[in-house]
C-alpha cells in the first residue's frame, strides 16, 4: 500500500504544477520524496527540479533557495557530491548568475 501511494506522488506533482502554471494557485510546496519509488513506479526523475522543468519547459532551470536575506541557485542538483567538480565548470557558474539576474529584481 506505502507503494501505491508513492507511486501517486509523480502525478500529484504533475497537477500541482500545472494548477501553478495556469496561476490557479499562488504557490507550490513540495515534501521531500523517495526517488527510489519513483524510479520503481516508472518516473525516472532524480527530484522535483527535473519533473518541474520538464513540465514548464523550461530551457535552463536551477534549483533555488529564497530567504528574506538570501537567495541563491545550484549550479549542480542531484549528483554525487564526487562528480560535483567535473561538473563545475566556468560556463556553467555564467549561466546560473545570468538566470538568476534574469530573474532577481537587484
């Protein structure tokens, strides 16, 4: 039954999303969820960011973090911490900044 219920979490998401894309909601919470359920119910998603890009198209998308002091974006999500610096790499650092500048009233 727990993974039944899993298995519903993807689709779940997907509606929520779509609701916030259609601005039929202010706002989208997620919860942390099990990948390996999702994986085993046929979502292969490594976490929320993938899905939700996917969903709203988006050509480039990072996961953020917003505070009433701080923000700030990932240059890598859901990898290995020990492929994170094969990953890092200077176009990659330029492209988050200019995403978010995009984005970010300064």
């Amino acid at each position: 039954m727990a993974a039944a219920r899993l298995a519903d979490e993807v689709p779940r998401v997907r509606v929520a999303a779509r609701r916030a894309l259609a601005d039929e909601v202010d706002a989208m919470v997620t919860a942390p969820i099990s990948k390996q359920w999702w994986d085993r119910a046929g979502h292969h998603y490594p976490g929320h960011s993938e899905l939700l890009a996917r969903i709203g198209r988006a050509a480039q998308w990072r996961m953020m973090f917003a505070g009433e002091r701080l923000r700030l974006a990932l240059v890598t999500v859901h990898v290995g911490l020990a492929r994170v610096p094969d990953l890092l790499r200077t176009q990659r650092v330029l492209d988050t900044i200019a995403l978010l500048l995009s984005l970010i009233p300064i």
